[in-house]
C-alpha cells in the first residue's frame, strides 16, 4: 500500500509534470501569437510600453493560472484579456499620484471590449495598424526599420544591433524616440485613408525589402545572406497579402520568395558566391518558385502594378528558364524597359545594361556601363565596377578588366563579394 507522502510526492510530480506542459504550452503561443496580441494590446492602451508590459504580465499569468485551471478554449483572447485588466491595475496603482492616469484609467477601463472579438480573424487588422504605425513616415528611416523588426517581428534589440553591426544602445535609442515621437506627435494607430495609403503603404514596403535585401545579400560580415531577416521580410509579406492583397503587395512578396527560391544555389559550400548564370537551378526551390509565379500572374492582371511587380516579372523569366542559355533576354531587356519608366534609377540602368550584354553582346552592355559610370551616379558603386571588369574580360580586354575588378575592390563591398573578385583577378592572372 502507498503511502501518504508517496502519494503527495506522486501528485508533487504530475504537478510539475503539468506546469512543464503548460509551460511548453504557453512558449510555443507566444512564439506564433505574441505579436499578434502584441498590436492588439497597442491598440487598446495606446502606448507600445504600456502593451509590451501587458504582454509579459499575461503570459506570465497564463503560466501559472493554466496550470491550475486548464488552458482555456481561446487562449489568445485570454493572454489579451488578462494583458489588459494587468495594464488597467497598474494604471489604476499610478493615478493614485498622476492625474493623467487617472484619466488614462477611466477611458481604458471603461471601454467595453467583447473578448470574444479578440479570437476574431478581424484581430489581423490591429497587425496591419501596427506596420502602418512602426513604418509612418514622420519616423527617421532606421527608426521605421528596427520598429518593425523589434515591434511586429519580435527581434530583440540585441538582435537587430548584430544583424545591422549597431551597438545595441543605439538601437535602442532609436526605437524609445520613435515611440516618444508616436506619441508626442501623436501619430494614429490606424491604417491610413485610401487617399493616403498609396504614399504610406509605399514606405511599408520599402522597409520590408531593405529588410529583405539586407537578409538576402548582407551588406557586412562574412556571410552571404542573413536568413533570420529574409525569413521575417517574407513573412511580413506574407501578412500584408494576407490583410492588404493589393497588386504590389502582391509584387513585393512574389519578388521576395523567387528571389529567395535560388538561396541553396548562391553559394559554394565553402561559401564562395556563385553567380546566376553559373547556379545549380536544380537547387531551387519549386515550392517558391510556384508561390512567386502566381503572385506575378495575379498582380499583373489587376493592370495596377508598379516597380515591385515588374522586377518579380524579371525573376519569373530566369525561375522559367531550366538554364542559363535558355533566358529570354529580350524579355528581360523589355522588362527593364518598364522598369525605368517606373523608376529610373542609375541602378535599374545598370541591371538593364547587363540584360542587355546578355541579348546582344558584351561590347553593347559595356557601352551602355560606360556611359552610366561618365554620368557620375555609380562611380562609388562596386557592383558597377564589377559588371564593367566582367565585360571587358568577356571581350578579351584584360588590362581593362584587371583595373575594373581592383577598383570595385577598394570600394570595400562586403566580404563574399570581395573573394569572388579576389578569384576573378587570379584569373586574369593564368
């Protein structure tokens, strides 16, 4: 027979064993919903402090009431419920020596919340505010980003300062002023009107591919890519096709994923870069490649499409050729066409002149270098450089080329890319 402490030590262990599974539980919630509950919380208490406070309480909370009462049937609702009766306690606890608290008390404690509307899908659309709040244009631009990075991704302040080689006070720095100018200016929590969103969801996608670009060709260090901050730039594209299907959403996310599609193939496995054309293309991934060529299809035929759009339109040619020698460089070429009407920048020149030495020779896209580097823009740009030093090696003019890959050298591009030059000048010198 048992006896009564074997049986406490028993109940002792499938207690601790429940609060560990509870515990697992709860991490593996915070993990998928944080966020989510998070923008609901901001929304809520109108301070991003105050709710990220509120998020810790509640899921400290969870930890130790589900264990003794069993998981609700909504556990989201209930982190956000619980997240705001702890912020309304602690308001309360402050208005006792602050009049505006009080004041902040009565408007939070007094609204009259369903919490069931918490589990709702519509729970999304406090995400998208809070994309639109973290990318307002009112924000510094470094400040945009690493609010959307700490605040709707979740990255931690450590984190984003390694990903961008910041000192993690500065990073911080720059996201306390950007919720104080939030506040102060009182920016709105909210999705813009349709006559602004045109303006405003621009900077929103703007920060989501300087995160992706970032990610997926890392401008310091020694890797090639960060796919920590790709990964999260596609899933901030995904969530705004999700909440905001417009055509360059659409764009943006279709550009992203087949761009990302070709990650096991841009690298050796010493990580030397390897060129498109020189790409193992069975190492793409099918998977994202079929997601990009249908977000492309459904963006272009809405005839609303912009930059985004028709650069994910290029890559879609390259996705369809099983070879390099198969590329549709006239299409491509009529692409970026469209492209410059779009945006005319010195860079999307560049890319075409490359296009273009691929449809009608290496002499034609060096003219057309040439001509980019006399009118001054790129003259500081290493990719320049490089695309002219592989031209004129492609033409035979060696001196020429050996020149071209030193000067893109000494303007100190990032590591992977400085070997692959180093390899291109050993080279010339065989």
């Amino acid at each position: 027979m048992e006896s009564s402490e074997t049986l406490l030590m028993d109940a002792s262990r499938q207690g601790e064993n429940e609060t560990e599974r509870v515990r697992e539980l709860v991490d593996a919630i915070y993990r998928v919903d944080s966020r989510r509950i998070l923008a609901t919380l901001v929304r809520l208490l109108g301070d991003f402090d105050r709710a990220e406070e509120a998020l810790q309480d509640a899921f400290a909370a969870a930890v130790e009431q589900w264990s003794e009462s069993g998981v609700p049937a909504s556990p989201r609702a209930w982190l956000v419920s619980a997240g705001r009766f702890k912020a309304i306690d602690s308001i309360r606890r402050q208005a006792r020596f602050d009049v505006i608290a009080t004041e902040l008390a009565q408007r939070v404690g007094g609204e009259t919340v369903d919490p069931a509307a918490w589990a709702d899908p519509g729970i999304e659309d406090d995400r998208l505010r809070l994309i639109f709040t973290c990318c307002h244009p009112a924000l510094p631009p470094d400040a945009r980003i690493a609010m959307t990075l700490r605040e709707v991704c979740g990255i931690t302040t450590e984190e984003i300062a390694r990903a961008f080689l910041a000192a993690t006070p500065a990073i911080a720095k720059r996201i306390v002023r950007a919720k104080a100018k939030i506040r102060d200016a009182h920016i709105p929590y909210q999705v813009p009107s349709e006559a602004e969103l045109p303006e405003r969801l621009d900077t929103v996608l703007q920060v989501v591919y300087l995160v992706f670009t970032e990610g997926y060709s890392a401008s310091t260090g020694e890797s090639l890519t960060r796919s920590d901050l790709s990964d999260e730039a596609i899933r901030l594209g995904r969530l705004l096709v999700e909440v905001l299907p417009e055509p360059e959403v659409q764009g943006l996310l279709a550009l992203m994923v087949l761009h990302e599609s070709r990650r096991g193939a841009r690298a050796s496995v010493d990580g030397e870069l390897i060129l498109l054309d020189e790409q193992d293309r069975s190492l793409w991934n099918r998977a994202l490649i079929d997601e990009g060529m249908a977000l492309v299809e459904r963006a272009i035929a809405s005839r609303r499409f912009g930059s985004y759009t028709l650069q994910a339109a290029i890559a879609a040619v390259h996705a369809e050729a099983s070879a390099s020698v198969e590329t549709d460089w006239n299409q491509i070429v009529g692409l970026y066409d469209a492209l410059l009407l779009a945006n005319p920048s010195p860079v999307v020149k560049l890319n075409r002149a490359v296009a273009v030495a691929m449809r009608d020779g290496p002499a034609a896209g060096l003219s057309l270098i040439d001509a980019i580097l006399t009118r001054g823009p790129l003259q500081d740009y290493y990719l320049a450089h490089s695309a002219r030093a592989d031209l004129c090696r492609r033409l035979g003019k060696l001196a020429e080329a050996r020149s071209a890959y030193e000067k893109a050298m000494s303007l100190a591009p990032p590591e992977p890319a400085r070997q692959f030059l180093a390899k291109r000048l050993r080279e010339l010198a065989c």
